[in-house]
C-alpha cells in the first residue's frame, strides 16, 4: 500500500497528469488570452458558461438513449436500436422531430406566460450548475453561500411549473401544477433540511469548502459525509427528496398520464415540450451534483490511490452512477397516490430529518472517538424502524360506517 | 421493516437487466421486418381462390356457383358468371368466374365463404402485409390477385390442405369408377350389339358414354402430380 501510495504521489507530480486533471482550466485561460485584457474576466465567465450550455444537454442526449435501453433491458426488451449504430442516434432523430413539430398554443392560454415558463425552467435550471465544483478548481462562480444561491434556483422552477400550468388554462395542466408544487414544496422542506446537516459538520455554505472538508484519506479510504451515520441518513432522505423535487417515477405523479394527460406540460408540444423534457433532465443531473458534493466528496477519488484520475472524471462518473439509480428506480417503483407523497413527505420525512439534525449536533459535539458512531448509529436506527413502524402503517379504508344513523 | 420491498424490487429488476444481456429466452422480442416467426397454421387474414396445376386460368377450381357471395355477411364478394363452360376437376363442364373481386378494406375474415363453399375453392390466406396507398383499387383484388396455387395452400395450412386433397381425390375416384363401370357396361351393351348385327340405336348411346373416361383424363392431365395425396 505505501509503494502504491508513493506512485500516486509520483503521479500527482507528473506535469502530465496534473495537466490533464486541470485540462479544461487550461484550456479556458488559453481561450481567454486571445481576448484584450479589459475583457478577460467576463470572456471567461462567458466560456464556462458555455461549455455547461453544451456538455449538460449532451449528457441529456445521451441520457435519454440509455435510459430508454436500460428500461427496455430491466422489461427484457431490447429498446430504441434503429437509429444509427445501437440506437445512439435516437436523441438527434427526436430532436429534429421536436423542432420540426407545430409550436401549438391554446387559443384561451395566457400566451406570453404560456411562452416564459418552459424558459424559465431552463434558465433556473442551468443557474444550479454555475456553483457546483465539478473538479479540481472548476467552479464557474466560488460563491460563499453557493448552497444557498443553489437551493434558491431549485425553488424558481416551482414557479416556472406552475406559470406552465395555470397559463395553458387547462384544467389537466392546472391539476398536474398544483399536484407539483405541492409536491416540490412539501419535499423541498426535506431536501433544505437534509443538506443543512452537511453545513453544520463543514461550516460552510461553499460547495468547494464542503468539498475540500471532506478531501481527507485514513489509510486509504475517503473521509466522505456518506460513511458517517448522519451522512448515510441524511443521504437517503436527501436522495428522496431529489427524486421528488425532479418529479423522476416513482413520485411523477405531475405527469400521471393515467389520470393527468401528461400534467403541467399538457399543452407543450415541439420545442417548448422538449425544454420542459430537457428541464426535468437537467434538474436531475444538477440534484445529482449536489448529492455527490454533499455527500459523495464531489471531485474526490474514492481511495487515495486512485487521485491520479483526473478530478472531473470521478465528479461525471458519480453523478452518472446517481443517474443509473434514478432510472433504475424508475424501472422498478410504481407511481405514488397523492395522499400517500404527502403521508411519507410530512409523517416520515420531515421528522427523521429533524432528528438528524440533532444526532448531527451530537455528532458534532460528542468529539472523536467511537462513542458519538455507536449513539448516533442506535438513535437513527431505531428512529428509522420507529416511524416506520408508526407513521407509515397500513391504513384500511372501508366502507363508511355510522355510528348512530344505522 | 420499511424500505425493504423496495431493495427486493430493486433486486428483481437488477436481475432481469442483467439476465437480458446473458440469456437468450428472456429477450423475447422478434425484430420484426428483419426476422420473422412463421404464423400459426390456423391464422386466418383474407380469403383467396385455389387452383389447380400452373396456369391459374385453367386451373381454377371456383365454378362461380356465387354461394359465396350470396352468404358474405358484408357483402364483399363480386362475382360475375362465364357465359361458356369449361371442365372442373372431376371432368363435368361448370362455368368459371369471369369475374371475382374481393374487397379486402370491407373483408371481416369471417371465412364464412370458406365454409360455405362446395368446391374447396376459396380458402383463408396468412399473408398480412397488405398495406398500399391506394385504398380503392389498391385493396380490391381481383380474380388474378386472389389465385393461389395449390401447392401454396399445402404450404400455409398443412394439415386442411392434406384433408382437402384427400377428399377431392376420393370424390373423383368415385366418379371416376362410376364413369368406368358405365363405360364397361357400355361395351359389354356394345359387344352383345356386335352378335346381333341389327341394332343402330345403341351404336349412338356407347359413343356418348365413352366422353367421360375422355375428360377424366384431360383433368388428370392439367393436375400436379403430388395433388392427390
């Protein structure tokens, strides 16, 4: 282990490896230096800005085939495989046809918010991604309170769901945006709550700081929030949250097409449908970045050994991994009912968060040692089986019965 | 303990992801215009009308008896009557189609004329791609379009087919034997006509009798050589 240690060094003081792990910061100052000096803060901005416009919906692109083939093959079916070599075609095909469909807006809708809202889906969307560290010194805006700034962008696409719903005045779009705000709002409570505990071991609301809290190794393994008993109870709840917070299956009941049509995106078609499609993708992959930097050390190699990959490539490979899992859910989980979201959003989660925040606390004040794991461990477990037990039970409705009347 | 339906869920649909890629009986798709499954001996699509030999024209075995037409509940037959006669399989003179339409978009493949029909003429097709873009002429098959051989027939439905052809085998060795057992009366008649030398009334009847076996022959002729087994 300590050659293999002593390698990775080596490999870190390779200028190669260090080039390639920095290859985009590198590339982004070449760029910038044809530009004259005055310009060449913003010109930078600007380039980063566009290399998240392009590398995202790419990931988006590519996402959708596999997601498609990978639900076909958990239904042992084969998937798209017609267009191009193994189907990887398909998104150009489905992109041409989104563009060249008819922009469809319903004589009675409210044309300029019917026009917004698939806009401000995208943009809010897109903003998350300015301060996610996707490696090594590759944050588009280091901001001090970047958690903050994040979780107020996720709150904006509540909006931009419901000027698409009320707008299309539609009563199926109408439906299917108040069943997401309520939704969103109920689990955007859990979500804010679940990452607060990673703010109170880290100290800070930077994503870079909480990156950097967790960059230590014990032997060779990786201080990451997620082997801690809070972390791996915060994790979960947050993972729920998020799957609720981007409407992924099984909490879609927004779209439930069996009772909904396709819900607040209803009357969307062509291009404006495909920003909504691409909105709900990108929610995901910005949920997923924060999942990883939260709990997952971001950029970090998951044994020291492995630093020398490039930091980038371990930031993508993780959030693709929380990508399987969504549709590997999805390929799994039946839709919710909408008493049953709401049950588990306030009866189960809410109340396990809260707790975590105070094992956290524990955690926190407790010291090293092996105590604070075996307390925090009991008290998350038992509360886990405890509401559980009470708060999700089974609950029979009947027939009504009258006490009196009969 | 919740949660714990999920991970078997999870489990279940990771088992079926991976085994998709492993075994070959849990992919079950056919992809279809590339590969194909035969269909099924007693698919049933649109009628078409058997012949008989190679030549569809002659062989034809519907005499235009318009049974068929007559009991088509929605009325998608359309035939028209030869003024002329020509032999069937069995050597009688019968008339032919001089035309047979069926229109196919009005076709409910109810087979109805299949079983009305007392020649083994008309018989159920498999063929299904029959998309065209012309729904008018396209979809109204004439006499031409609607022959199938008979060696067709034994290739889509077997085991019918064989049933088929062993029945009209047995109905023209019936006629067959009849028209001999006649024909032999005929020349004993002929032979006890010859010892008494003054009888030229019989003389016309044996010439007469003597036609059948002639047109058994003909027919024997026109049909294939596997056709009666």
């Amino acid at each position: 282990m300590i050659t293999m240690l002593g390698a990775a060094n080596l490999l870190l003081a390779n200028p190669l490896f260090t080039n390639l792990d920095q290859i985009f910061v590198l590339l982004r100052n070449w760029l910038v230096g044809f530009f004259p000096v005055a310009i060449r803060p913003a010109a930078g901005v600007v380039l980063g800005v566009v290399a998240i416009v392009c590398v995202f919906p790419g990931l988006f692109a590519l996402t959708t085939v596999f997601e498609r083939k990978g639900l076909g093959r958990i239904q042992n079916r084969l998937g798209p495989n017609r267009v191009g070599p193994f189907g990887f075609f398909q998104p150009i095909a489905d992109g041409i046809k989104s563009l060249t469909k008819e922009d469809v807006v319903p004589f009675r809708a409210n044309a300029v918010v019917h026009f917004l809202a698939p806009l401000v889906l995208v943009v809010t969307v897109f903003m998350g991604f300015a301060v996610l560290p996707m490696g090594r010194n590759m944050v588009l805006v280091d901001m001090d309170s970047g958690l903050l700034f994040f979780f107020a962008m996720g709150a904006a696409t509540e909006l931009s769901v419901f000027m698409a719903g009320w707008s299309s005045r539609n009563k199926y779009s109408m439906l299917g945006a108040m069943r997401a705000v309520a939704q969103m709002i109920s689990y955007e409570v859990v979500l804010l709550l679940s990452a607060v505990s990673v703010v109170m071991i880290a100290g800070s609301l930077s994503l870079p700081a909480i990156v950097a809290a967790q960059n230590q190794y014990t032997g060779s393994f990786p201080h990451w929030y997620i082997f801690t008993p809070w972390g791996l109870a915060g994790f979960v709840v947050f993972a729920i949250a998020a799957t609720a917070e981007s409407n992924r299956s099984p909490f879609d009941l927004p779209e439930g097409e069996s009772e909904l049509v396709a819900g607040y995106h209803t009357e969307y078609s062509g291009f404006k449908f495909a920003l909504f499609f691409l909105g709900e993708y990108l929610a995901m992959f910005s949920l997923s970045g924060l999942g990883v930097t939260l709990f997952f050390g971001g950029w970090l190699a998951p044994f020291s050994f492995l630093n020398f990959v490039p930091s980038w490539i371990w930031f993508f490979g993780k959030v693709m991994f929380f990508i399987f899992v969504f549709i590997w859910m999805r390929g799994t989980l039946p839709r919710l009912r909408q008493d049953q979201l709401m049950n588990f959003a306030w009866k189960f989660t809410l109340p396990f968060t809260l707790l975590n925040l105070l094992v956290t606390a524990l955690w926190r004040f407790m010291g090293e040692g092996w105590q604070r794991w075996v307390v925090c461990t009991i008290i998350l477990a038992a509360a886990y089986v405890i509401f559980g037990r009470i708060e999700m039970r089974r609950q029979h409705f009947g027939p009504r019965k009258y006490r009196y009347a009969e | 303990m919740l949660g714990d339906g999920i991970l078997k869920g999870m489990a279940e649909t990771a088992r079926n992801f991976f085994g998709s890629y492993v075994s070959k009986e849990r992919l079950t798709t056919v992809e279809y215009p590339e590969q194909r499954i035969p269909t099924a001996e007693n698919a049933r699509v649109f009628p078409f009308l058997v012949y008989d030999g190679t030549d569809w024209e002659a062989g034809m075995r519907c005499v235009a008896c318009q049974i068929c037409e007559k009991e088509c509940p929605p009325k998608c037959i359309y035939i028209d009557k030869s003024t002329d006669k020509k032999p069937d399989y069995v050597g009688k003179p019968q008339f032919y189609p001089a035309r047979f339409d069926i229109d196919i978009s009005v076709c409910m493949s109810c087979q109805i004329c299949v079983e009305v029909c007392p020649f083994e003429a008309i018989k159920m097709d498999t063929q299904f791609e029959l998309a065209t873009d012309d729904r008018f002429g396209g979809l109204l098959y004439d006499r031409k379009e609607l022959s199938r051989s008979n060696e067709y027939y034994h290739a889509i439905h077997p085991t019918e087919a064989a049933e088929v052809d062993a029945r009209l085998a047995e109905e023209k060795a019936k006629v067959e034997a009849k028209a001999k057992a006649a024909a032999e009366a005929a020349a004993a008649k002929a032979a006890a006509a010859a010892t008494q030398p003054a009888a030229p009334a019989k003389a016309d009847s044996s010439g007469l009798a003597a036609t059948a076996p002639e047109a058994a022959s003909l027919t024997d002729a026109t049909k294939p050589a596997g056709g009666g087994s």
